[in-house]
C-alpha cells in the first residue's frame, strides 16, 4: 500500500501531527465554506431575501436525511485507523469494499425518500408561505444528487482512516471550482434562481466523489478499491455499524433538532430567518478549526488505539481538547471583530445586519466550549467507545438547547434564541470532562499496561 502521504499518528510530536492532519481539512472547510458562502452571495445578488432565507432553511432537513450515512462514514474512518494501527492492510481492504457497496446501498433510497419527505418537513417547520416554493425546490433537487454526497464523504473517511488527510482538499479544489462556475452560470446567466445554486451543489459533490474514486484507485492500487460494488463483509459490516450507527443516529437526531429550532426562527418571520442564515457564514468560519483539529483526534485516538499506545492517548487527550479550545477562542474574537464587514457582503438591510451581528457575538465568544467537547468526544469514538459520547450529544441537544430555545423563546423574546448555545455547549463540554474523570472504562482503558 502506498504510504507516500500519510501520517502515522503513533509516533511524533503530538500536536505537530494533529495540525499537520488538521491543515488540510481547515484547507478544505474553507473551500467548502467558499462552496456555500458563493450560493449565498449569489442568491443574494441576484434574488431577493426569501430566496436567500429559503436557502438557508432547506440545508437543514438535507442534513437530517445525510447525516446518518455520514456519521457511518465516520465509523468506517474509525475503523480503517484502527486497522491502519495495528498494520492490518487485509482488514483496511475489506472495510473499504463494505463501504463501497454501502455507498450504493442507501444512496438512491435517500433520494427517493427525501424526495417525498421533504415536503411533510418543510411543513413541520412552519416555512413561510413567501418562502416555501424555493424551499421546497432547493430541498429536492439537492436530495437527488445524496448518492454523489454520501459517496465522497465515505471515500474521505476512508482516507483520513488510512492517515491521508490532503486528498479531500484536492478533490474539494476540483468541486468548488465548478461550483463557482455553474452558480454563476445557472443563477446569474440563465436565471435559475434557487434551482440553479442546487444543481451546481449536486453536480459537484458527483464530480468530487468521481475525482476521489480515481485518486484511490492510483494512489492505493493494493486496496483493490472499485467502482461498483462487489459485495458487503457481514462481520466487517457489523463492526461498522457497531461504531458508526450510532454515530450517524446522533447526527440525524441533531439536525433534526436543529429543524425544530428553526421552527421557532422562522416564527420570527423572514428578515430573522436571513439574517441567522448569515451569521452562519460568520460562525462556520470560526468552527473551521474545530472540525479540522476533531477529525484529526479521531484519527489519532484510532491509530493509537489499534497499535495499544494507550501512553501517546494519555497525553493526547489532555493536549488536544485544550489546543482546539485556545485555537477557536481565538478565531472566535477575530471574526467577532470583522462581523460587519463580512456580513455586509451577504446583505445591506440594516435589520438583518443587527440580527445577524447580535448572533455572532453570542456563539462566537463560547464556541471555545463546543471544541472542547468536540475534541474529547473524538478521542473516546476513536477507541470504539460510542455509547456515552452519543446519549451526551443527543442530551445536549434535546435536553438543554431545544427546552432552553423555548423557553427562553416563551419568557424572554424569540430575538434572544441565539444564548440556547452557550447554555448546551457548557452542558456538553462539562459531562465529557466528567467522563474522564469519573468512567470506569475510561480509567480502566487509560491504566492499562503497554
């Protein structure tokens, strides 16, 4: 197996090979948010507001008919750095043609599916009628292309499992080019408004899954990876499932809830709909570092795992949840200082533009928090350890955000949605914490001898 650009994780300065994990996908994320910032500013120019609010809204129920299969994705990633550890290539090529014949498995039924359902979901968030044909539209069309969504991002886990975080970015590279391209042409040329941003998304995930297909193939001619599926290991399926199921339920069930907190957003009526949508161009922005420092943990915690360094996970999971809160604090109050220029792109409406300023002063001074747990919550997957990292994501959400959300909708006003974060994420960061310190399997895993 070619190892020309992978990072062993189990030896090494520690930091130096998280970030150097990270880099690429902090590349990446900024090419992604550069993917959807662009259908916004497009939207934004040459739409009017409800266009741009119907956008925003319909991410939402795409995320919850995804997630689950990504978050499988995740447990293939976890499962193949496993491997990768303990030097089983035999193992690494037999996840990879599971996952394959996954892939095909589940992505036309979550077209078809998403296809029909998006409407009852859009209803269950009370769209506005001014906003609901776009939605609806935009919902759709992107549903259809959930096969080249879902491949792609199991093809990068698969990588980032094998240590290979740099290939994502150049597939990324490939796809935002042409969504660019196509944004400009479809929305601004011929006119297709909110169908137009869709098509180009869909089209380029397809062509971003084709590209890392091709890469595989070329770069891991020993994996024998393949286009079309040739069959699923049941016990390797097992395995995957065992990991990533519950991974990828806790992510549908997230979105979901964000779907019902966006019922209460959209009550507000649709300059604060456009207006929390852009905030979160400002916010992603901040939460780049997160993702980039957390997939790398995960990757990390699995090596390490597989190869029994339990000493090297020891002194990560100190070094990594606090490097990733310091790193996003500060990425925090650098965005909170440019807000206004940054939103200013997205809109001029002074109403908006308070809203949306207001929002990004509240998440942005407590996202730190987010990384923290985020960051120990990866090192406990990575070992396979998914159960508690799961009940304490849906908790977060479900017990804390969603019940504060409405009451702080009920008692203080809707404007003031926005401090349902912070109060969650101190939630989460603090029961992970407790983890550490109180888990008898945490501390068992932790004491044994090498």
């Amino acid at each position: 197996m070619n190892k020309a650009k992978k990072i062993d994780m189990t030896t090494g300065p520690i930091m130096k090979n998280i970030l150097l994990f990270a880099l690429p996908i902090v590349l990446g994320n900024i090419l992604q948010y550069l993917y959807t910032t662009v259908d916004t500013l497009v939207i934004g120019h040459y739409c009017d507001y409800t266009s741009l609010a119907a956008v925003g809204t319909s991410s939402q129920p795409v995320e919850v008919l995804l997630c689950i299969f990504l978050g499988i994705g995740t447990g293939v990633s976890i499962l193949i750095s496993q491997h990768t550890g303990a030097n089983d290539e035999k193992g690494v090529g037999i996840a990879c043609k599971t996952a394959i014949s996954f892939v095909y498995l589940c992505g036309i039924p979550v077209s078809v599916i998403g296809w029909f359902m998006a409407p009852v979901i859009l209803k269950f968030m009370d769209v506005p009628d001014d906003v609901w044909q776009d939605a609806l539209l935009y919902t759709r069309i992107v549903l259809c292309g959930a096969i080249g969504n879902i491949g792609y991002n199991m093809n990068a886990g698969i990588l980032r499992g094998l240590g290979d975080s740099k290939a994502s970015l150049y597939f990324l590279i490939v796809s935002t080019v042409v969504n660019i391209i196509l944004d400009v042409v479809l929305v601004g040329t011929f006119k297709f408004g909110v169908a137009g941003v869709a098509l180009a998304t869909g089209i380029a995930m397809f062509l971003a899954w084709v590209v890392s297909i091709v890469y595989i193939r070329l770069r891991y001619p020993g994996l024998g990876f393949t286009v079309l599926p040739r069959g699923i290991d049941k016990g390797e399926m097992k395995m995957i499932l065992t990991i990533g199921l519950p991974i990828g339920l806790n992510n549908s069930l997230f979105s979901f809830g964000h779907v019902a907190l966006q019922t209460l957003i959209n009550a507000q009526g649709s300059a604060f709909m456009a207006g929390w949508s852009i905030a979160g161009r400002v916010t992603g922005l901040a939460n780049m570092a997160i993702t980039g420092i957390s997939s790398a943990a995960t990757t990390y915690s699995g090596q390490n795992f597989g190869a029994g360094r339990i000493d090297r996970l020891k002194q990560g999971q100190i070094v990594i949840p606090f490097a990733n809160g310091a790193i996003t604090l500060g990425f925090g109050l650098f965005f909170v200082f440019l807000r206004f220029p940054i939103l200013s792109l997205f809109s001029q409406d002074p109403g908006v533009l308070a809203l949306a300023g207001r929002n990004v002063v509240i998440m942005l001074s407590c996202q730190w928090m987010y990384a923290v747990f985020n960051s120990i919550s990866c090192i406990v997957n990575g070992t396979g350890k998914v159960r508690y990292t799961t009940l304490i994501n849906l908790m977060m959400l479900w017990a804390v955000r969603i019940p504060s959300a409405y009451l702080i909708s009920r008692f203080i006003g809707g404007r003031h949605l926005m401090f349902c974060f912070p109060i969650s994420f101190g939630f989460g960061m603090l029961c992970m914490i407790a983890y550490y310190i109180f888990s008898p399997s945490w501390k068992k895993l932790m004491a044994t001898e090498l």
